[in-house]
C-alpha cells in the first residue's frame, strides 16, 4: 500500500470517528457529558493515528522546511492540504464534547500541530515541515469544533420543550 493511500485511509478512519462524534452530540443533546471511557478513548485512537501518519520517516524527497504559507505547488499539495484539513476534524469534534471553548480550541490545535512540525524537522526524518501544514490542521480542527457545535447547539434547540399558547374559540 502506498504512502498516500494510506494516508488516505487514516484520513477517512478519522473523519468516520468524527462523524460518529457528531451522532452521538446530536443524539445526546446539549445537557449529555461524553462517556467517560468513549471520548477519551476516541481522543487516544486520534492521537496514535495522527502521531504515526506524521511522524514516520517519509520518502526523503522534497524540501526539509516549507515557510510560504498558502503555496501549493501541484495536484498532490492541494489533496495533502484537503488530508490535513479532515484529519484534524476530529480534534475539534472532540474537544466540543469535552465542553472546550473555541478560543483553547484554536490554541490545542495551533499547538499540537506546531509540535509535529518542529518534531518533523528536529528529526530530520525525510519529512518536511509545513507551514501550510499548520494552517490546514488548526483550520480542521476549528471546522469541527464549528460542526460540532452546531450539531450539539441544533439538538439542545429541538430538545427543549416549545410553549403551546391555546385560544378560545
């Protein structure tokens, strides 16, 4: 199996992990607090992932460091940026659960994906460090922090009982 497909399989592992995230908010309503074995759980699963599809040495081709924000140089740059961007998802779907906040939201995600860029390059393992990288996986996680708490805010809306005014006739 290639490098990409396989990315490309933990990439759809992820967002299906996501989307079972995004069930079980709209299912559990607003007042639900995540199962104290399942989220977690979730969040080891996503890590482990995220941390063997960025960590593993790489083919050794390219540039060891990338600092032009927003430059993609090919078909395969833009489907590595597509990747990155729902990869992330689930960090912010999680986070949402967890009753995490956009603002540390953004900071977990800018964070974490800063500490596998200079790892990568501190490694020196063929892989190269991104700034585009770091902009796709902060923006994923902020994109399904946003879903989730719609979903979560959709569901509370339709669980909460509606006044019923009758008229005399």
């Amino acid at each position: 199996m290639t490098s990409f497909a396989l990315n490309l399989l933990f990439a759809a592992t992820l967002v299906g992990l996501a989307v079972v995230g995004l069930v079980r908010a709209g299912v559990a309503g607003a007042s639900a607090r995540p199962s104290r074995v399942g989220a977690p759980l979730l969040a080891v699963v996503w890590a482990l992932a995220v941390g063997f599809m960025t960590l593993r040495p790489g083919s050794g081709l390219g540039v060891r460091l990338n600092l032009v924000p927003l430059l993609f140089d090919g078909t395969g740059s833009a489907i590595d940026a597509v990747l990155n961007l729902f990869v992330f998802v689930p960090l912010g779907v999680l986070l949402v659960a967890a009753g995490v906040r956009f603002a540390p939201t953004f900071l977990v995600a800018l964070g974490s994906t800063l500490a596998i860029e200079i790892t990568q390059y501190a490694m020196d393992a063929g892989r190269t460090a991104d700034i585009n990288d770091i902009i796709t996986n902060t923006a994923g996680a902020c994109l399904g922090w946003a879903v989730a708490w719609s979903v979560r805010a959709a569901a509370s809306r339709a669980a909460t009982p509606t006044s019923v005014v009758l008229q005399r006739p």
